[in-house]
C-alpha cells in the first residue's frame, strides 16, 4: 500500500494536471476534482465501482463516490479532508483511475 502524498498544490498544478486527466474537473468552491462516468446498465457500474475500490485501496485513498441510478451516471469527487483542499494525492488518484480504465 503506498503512503498518501499530502503537498498542497496550487491552482496553476491542479489545471496542468487535469489537462493531462481526461474527464476530471475541478472544483475551485469545494477544493475537489471530480468526474463523472455514464453507463447505460447497472452491472457494468458496479463493475466499475469494483475497480474503483481496489484503486482506492492500492492507493490508500478513498473518494466519495455517488451513484444516480435514474440518470445512470457514477460520480467520483476526491479531496485530501485533512487539509481542506487538492492535494498531490488527489491527482495521483485521478492518474491511477484513468490508468486502470
């Protein structure tokens, strides 16, 4: 299990890397990155949920995930809560997510 980098990043690191990120999105108000997946049955999504736990477990860092069935999209927002903001860690979630798609 690796160890959770908590540097704080700027705004400018946060837009550099998300223009490496596709989908993910940045929230300046909430100090989060999300993205959001559509699916077109309920299987595949907790398929993909599956995969997302064992990201998260590999990585030692646990997003919020919230499911809308009635729009069938799966919404993944991460955040480093103990420091109220974007962390290095956060970006490396995102980079190990899309890496495991």
């Amino acid at each position: 299990m690796s160890v959770e980098d908590k540097t704080l990043v700027s705004e400018a690191e946060i837009r550099d890397a998300l223009a490496g990120l596709d989908g993910w999105e940045y929230d300046a108000g909430k100090k989060e990155l999300r993205r959001v997946w559509k699916f077109e049955k309920f299987v595949p999504t907790m398929a993909f949920v599956r995969k997302l736990t064992r990201v998260m477990d590999s990585n030692n860092h646990h997003s919020d995930i919230h499911l809308d069935s009635r729009n069938k999209t799966l919404t993944v927002t991460v955040t480093t809560h103990s420091e109220n903001a974007v962390t290095r860690a956060d970006l490396d979630f995102a980079e190990a997510v899309n890496a495991s798609e």
